[in-house]
C-alpha cells in the first residue's frame, strides 16, 4: 500500500503503513510513525536518524550500586560516563533511555537476565508510552490555594484541579487521560508539557481559578502568590494545643490557635481540663465542634493559619465576664508559629496588648522548631495494565497477577514503585527517587516514563516470557551505548525485593 505524507513529519494516518520518504528512516517507536531525515531527530527529540539508523539520542541508564571503604554508596559526580568495576559492581539497567517498543505485542526493548547468589534473575525494562497518567501533587502549606475542584491552568489551558485537601498540605491532580485526549489539541500538548516537566523535577508555574499563583517543583518548598512557603504546620488548632498544654501552663492563662479548619481554646480544651486550668472566658466566633475545638472561625486565605484574617482579635466573639478576670494573659498564635500576639485583660476586660513573655515565646518558638519544611512532592501515577504488558508476556494476565501475587517486583527508573490493589497494574512513584530526566513525551499526546519488571527467570518463563529475547547483563553492557550512574542509596535494590 502507498502512503501520501499531507504531514511535514510524514507521519502515517490512520490505516496507512509507514514507508519512509526518500532520503528518511520511519521511527517505529510510538504511533506517530515520524519519517527522520539524515542527522535529525524525530518530533519528541528522542529517536534521531544518525547515519541511517534509528537511534535512541539518549544513551541507556546502568545504576551502580558500587560501596566505597566506608561502605557508603559512591554517587558519580554529575552523573558522567563511568566505565569503573562494572564486573564487580551489581547493576541495575533502568528503563531510562532504552526506548519503546510499538505495536506492543513486540517484546520489550531489553529483557536482562543476571544473579541473585545463586538465583537467576531477569528484568524486562521499557520505557512505557502512558495515555493513562497524572501526577498528584502534596504542597505543604495551611494557606489556601483554591477551593477543592478549582480548575488549575498552565498557560491558560485547564491540566488539572485542586483536590482533597490533606492533614498540612494542599493537594493537587494534574494530567491524566482528559486533558491529554479530550480537550482542545493545545490543551493536550500544555498538559503534557506541565507532566513531563513535574516529573522531571523542573519548576511549573500554574493559576488556580479563583485562588493563587503556583510555581511547584518536586523536592522543593512552594511558591504561592510569589511567596516561598517555608513551615509546614505542626498540627490543626486542636492537635497544637494538645502538644504544648503541658508547656503552656503556668506561664500563660489563655491560649487561641488560629487555623481554618479547627481553631483550639486551651482553658476550654481537654487538655486545659485535664490540667484543672481555670477557664478563660474568652468565647470565639465560628461553630463549635466539642469543647475548645471551632470550625470556620473565619475564611479561607493566607492569613493566620490558613485563614483569611491577619488581625487575631476578630475571631473573638465576647469576653465572660463571669469567668474572666483583669490581668488575664492571652496567647493567639497560628498553627506554624509564625503568627502570634500577646495579651493581657485589662480592668474593664479588654484585650491589650503587651509584650510576650520569654517562657511563652519559647513555645511560639517551639511550634515553629516542631515544624517541617513545606515541600512540593510529586508522585507519578501510571496505569501500565495496559498493552505495555504485551512487551513483556504473551499472555498480559499473567503478568498483572504475579504483580498482585508479589512474584514481580515494578520499579520506574529504579524506584520503588507503589502497585495499587484492584485491577489492572496502576503504579505510583515519587519522582525524587528517580534517576534526572526520567520523563519523555510522544505526540499523540502521551508521557514516556520509564518502568521495569524483575522476577525470577523461572517465573518469568512460567507467565509467558519472551524467553528468546533474554540476554545477559554482560550482553547489554557491550553492545549498548549507556551511561552509568550511582544507585539511589534510598530505594531497595529490585532483585532483593523478589521472593
Ligand atoms: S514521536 Fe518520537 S517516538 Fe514517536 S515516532 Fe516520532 S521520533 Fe519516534
């Protein structure tokens, strides 16, 4: 059959079989079937055609795990061409720069056989083509980012929403299957981009509708409304006070801790009780959960603890004066000890304020020492239940179940992946623990990500492998161009994990 190439990268239509154009190879690896010329690269810059041949521009990524005297694993600086005791080092070969295989029912890219002591081991390793994915993102902060399912926007195009809110972090959903495939051809390609980017660990700016201005990046404190956020709270207002009550008593009478979801009052609070503390009298606005615990005292925002006020006295709603007394020493103070005020009753029992004492900035100091530093953390959720498995085994069912029976162990790039219970192989990855520059993208549009499956030989036979496409470690590491870099001292190593 003949093909007319309308497109300027000759790239098939549906039903056509790819022919090169003259003078171009067709890159077979994803179904964009692009037509390369002589030195140039296709439209995702990941296969070229370097002298006539498809070639994959990014060499394959070998992880070391190679221990110094001291028993610490050696890094290699800036990850460059290491060609030291590969014989004696155990190592991994990730899917990082091994390439697609397409249509899926060819085997995957490398099929590596080693040993585990005595054991025989084998690792299929693909860099997997994934419509179906996303990227979930925890940003640690109390201050309100928009209400949960705000559109969030990149360059205009909506990539994704705010989700469930978490204990100390705002959770975001972006990517997925949607927005790659069901808006606009714009949309998908901004999707893709903002994906490829989180996953690569580089800084994406985002607007969420209604809210603020993001820049998140994996490992790295947020940025909100231009703002780097710094603490992570220590707790909601009620867990607060139930921390530092202890520490409170004696050296104040009265302690309010600000927060948008539950605002605490010590003296009312169990914990005040508990320590036979005379109860303060000082009543706020919002409604009462259980003694000393208010919701909606005030609204969302980036104010004091997430909410919307910066002046602490307009949460009080009245002062008892039957339980109240002059000379009674407040404390409001926000949930990451960044915010707070001191007070003392005077004789007509207002709220004056006053200097804090040192005894009582200590523990302000403390809630802020007890806090962690606000990070972005981006894992990758990918469904590789898909026609990806055919790369692996003729029989794709057999390699789900000695995933869910634990005969397999899913890393991407290495790391530890989190397979989800339920049908299908869905896996989900923190993107630190990767190797740099793990994430790709093709056209149609979709993310590459790399992931690989170690069992043992045998079992590897027994689901359906395609053994005769088994080679040895030795093998790969002489005829393919790679690269080495140090194993992640953080994630197990995959063979270990295979019963
Ligand atoms: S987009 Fe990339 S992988 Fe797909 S055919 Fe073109 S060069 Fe090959």
């Amino acid at each position: 059959m003949s093909t007319t190439h309308a497109d300027p990268l000759g790239r098939a239509g549906e039903g056509e079989v790819a022919k090169p154009l003259p003078g171009k190879i067709v890159c077979n690896a994803c179904p964009v079937l692009c037509n390369i010329s002589e030195g140039r690269a296709g439209a995702c810059d990941r296969y070229a055609n370097l002298g006539g041949v498809l070639t994959r521009v990014d060499p394959l990524v070998l992880a070391a795990r190679v221990l110094d005297e001291r028993g610490e694993m050696v890094m290699f600086a800036d990850q460059e061409p290491w060609d030291g005791v590969l014989a004696d080092a155990p190592l991994f070969v990730t899917a990082v720069g091994a390439g697609t295989t397409y249509p899926d029912y060819k085997p995957a890219p490398f099929i590596v056989s080693s040993k585990r002591d005595d054991v025989d081991m084998v690792t299929v390793v693909t860099e997997g083509i994934f419509s179906y994915c996303s990227f979930k993102v925890k940003i640690d902060t109390d201050r309100h980012i928009g209400s949960e399912c705000a559109a969030v926007r990149c360059e205009g195009e909506v990539v994704g929403h705010v989700t469930t809110m978490e204990y100390g972090s705002q959770m975001l959903s972006l990517g997925g299957v949607r927005h790659l495939t069901g808006g606009s051809k714009r949309e998908g390609r901004v999707t893709c981009d903002v994906m490829m980017n989180l996953g690569n660990r580089e800084p994406v700016a985002l607007d969420v509708e209604g809210g603020a201005k993001l820049v998140v990046q994996a490992g790295e404190p947020p940025v909100i409304d231009g703002v780097a956020e710094k603490r992570m709270r220590v707790g909601c207002g009620s867990a607060t006070i139930g921390i530092f009550a202890q520490q409170w008593l004696g050296h104040v009478d009265e302690v309010i801790v600000v927060d948008d979801h539950i605002t605490g009052v010590l003296t009312e609070h169990q914990a005040g009780r508990c320590l036979d503390m005379r109860p303060g009298g000082i009543r706020v606005v919002g409604r009462k959960s259980t003694p000393g615990r208010y919701f909606q005292v005030a609204n969302p925002g980036s104010g004091w603890g997430g909410t919307d006020i910066t002046d602490p006295l307009k949460i009080v709603k009245s002062i008892d004066p039957k339980e109240a007394w002059p000379g009674e020493r407040v404390l409001m103070v926000s949930t990451t000890g960044e915010d707070y005020a001191f007070f003392v009753l005077d004789e007509n029992l207002e709220l004056v304020p006053a200097a804090i004492p040192g005894e009582v900035k200590k523990v302000v100091d403390r809630i802020g020492e007890n806090c962690e530093a606000a990070l972005c953390t981006v894992l990758f959720l990918g469904g590789a239940g898909g026609s990806l498995r055919a790369g692996v085994t003729e029989n794709p069912i057999a390699l789900t179940r000695s995933i869910k029976d634990l005969l397999v162990n899913v890393t991407c790039g290495g790391a530890p992946a989190y397979v989800w219970p339920g049908g299908g192989i869905m896996v989900m990855t923190d993107v630190t623990r990767m190797p740099d520059r793990s994430f790709g993208w093709v056209p149609t549009p979709a993310i590459v990500a790399p992931i690989e499956f170690t069992m043992r030989l045998a079992d590897y036979a027994a689901l359906g492998g395609h053994m005769h496409r088994v080679r040895p470690l030795a093998d790969v590491i002489a005829a393919e161009r790679h690269r080495v870099i140090g194993w992640n001292a953080d994630n197990p190593w995959p063979a270990s994990v295979v019963p």
